[in-house]
C-alpha cells in the first residue's frame, strides 16, 4: 500500500502537475455600481452551448471577485498573442505600466456594461448565473449573452511560460 | 440601441467563439459499481490549490457522466503530443479502432481506482467532492488526492484543430 502524501507534498504535487496544462490566458472584467475592475485568467472553461454558459475560476481574495457577485455581469476576454502585455498589466506584474490599468488597451460596453477587449481573439459578454465557493477560488458561472469572434491566435500560458499554438 | 441576438444566432456565435479558445486535452476516466468509462474532455480547469482542487465539465448525455457520480471517484488525465490517437478514441470518433476503449493504452490504479494513463503529462487522481449541473453539462468538482507529472508537450485544441505549444 503505497503512503499517502502529506498535505504540503500533494499541494507541490499538484502545483507542479497543473502548471504543465497549457491553456488560453483571458481577462475577465466587470463594472457596475460595485466598481470597475478585472483580472487575468486562466482557469475558464466553456460550459454548455444550450443554453451558451461558460465557466470562470477567481481568487476569492481578488477585488474582482467581490465586483463580479455584486455587480452580477462579466465579460471573458480571450488574449491574442499581441496581447502579452495586457495579460501580464491585469496579473498584477507588469514591469511597464500601473497594475489592473485599463489605460493599457481599448476596451468597449456592450449589454452588460462589462469591458469588452478590442482585437482580443474571442469575448463574451455575460451575466451572473450562479456562483459556487471552493477552496480559495469562486466558480462563476455566466450565461453568455453576446459572443464575439475576432483575429490572431490565441496567447498561451503553461510551463511558466507564454506561448502561442502551432498546428501538428 | 443594438437588437440582442436570436438564441439560434447567439448560440452560432458562442461555439464560433469558443472555438478560438485553445486548450489542453484531456481523458477523464472513472471507475467502480457503475462501471468503468473514459471520455475525451477539454474543458477542465485548477480551482484551487488550498486545498488541492479541479473541474471538468461533462455532457450529462455521456455515460461517463452517470458512472462518475456513481462512483464519486474520477482521474484526469492530460494527453500529450504523442497521443492524438487517444484523444480520437476517447471522443468516440478514431477511424482506427473500436471507440473508448481502454485497449488503446497503458493505465495503471492508484488510490481512486480511476484509471490513469502511462505517458500522461499530467494526471490527477480524485475523489467527487461535488458536481453541478448547467445547460447541457455536468461541472464535476475533484478533490485531488495523488497528482502526477509527467514529460512530454501537452497536446492542445481548438479551431477544429489538434496544436502543440510554442514558446513565443
């Protein structure tokens, strides 16, 4: 029977093990009476078509979590390679510019009033279906209203690294 | 003032959108009293690593879906470049051999009993902590209990199209 490992280990372990995953790096914004705010990404997730609802995981200790519940809309902006920098301005580790500045790119208000990135390669504009608590995470679920399709390729996060997809 | 989108229309828009969204793919697996079964899934998502969590995202028409919430136990496993053929299979749609079958591969059994698939870049053994339903899917909540990281290029996709990594 092998041990089981120790809390710290498993946590190291699954650190370790979820950093190899490659996934799309989005922004996911809000705005309302509980503020203007949004936050880089990239635990999202399609969810169902029928209805269209999608899936976010945030920092429950993220400004944007407390936004997103109170003002109950959001938009998922999925980054395009050309879009590093926003990525790393809205992760809070820009060497270049203010944190969270949405001075750093153009955004647009659709339905919800969340921000919607201009030449991101995908965005949905949503309202707040339902939210659920695990861990130190809240998963919001949206129900997308508007969906939008745009150019480039999508910026990659995995392995400590961005990167973007090469066909095989 | 813009006219909102018919459903039809809007969900056109959606899976479009979606489909620019790359990601890594997955098998998720399960087995126990309601049987063993694997499924092909990209949307899968970290939650939390305090403690240790993660979601997948299951068409509830899958019978993988049923067994998973029978046998409350579940392994993630991320495919690398290697095994596209894996990823055909499990999704139901190889030309080369008999649909989610076990055969195709080497898994072995940890504590879950799910199966966990050899040359895996990462894998993920888990218990069912939770799950809910939304639209056409089942978000399955895992509480990792053994995590696994293995070497290879995660295998990714999106755009209709099976992709690899590439540092930028």
């Amino acid at each position: 029977m092998i041990e089981e490992q120790t809390p710290e280990r498993l946590r190291e372990a699954f650190i370790g093990a979820m950093g190899r995953v490659m996934a799309s790096v989005t922004i996911v914004t809000t705005d309302g009476g509980a503020g203007r705010f949004g936050v880089t990404v990239s635990a999202m997730s399609s969810v169902s078509a029928d209805p269209p609802l999608l899936l976010a995981c945030i920092n429950r200790r993220s400004p944007a979590c407390r936004a997103i519940a109170e003002n109950r809309v959001f938009g998922v902006n999925v980054l395009s390679t050309e879009q590093r920098e926003v990525a790393q301005i809205f992760a809070g580790r820009s060497p270049s510019g203010p944190p969270f500045d949405f001075g750093c790119a153009e955004w647009r208000v659709h339905y919800s009033g969340a921000p919607i990135l201009q030449g991101a390669v995908a965005a949905f504009d949503c309202r707040l279906l339902t939210s659920y608590d695990a861990g130190t995470h809240r998963i919001f679920i949206g129900e997308v209203i508007e969906a939008f399709a745009g150019a480039g390729q999508p910026l990659l996060y995995g392995s400590r690294r961005y990167a973007r997809a090469d066909r095989l």
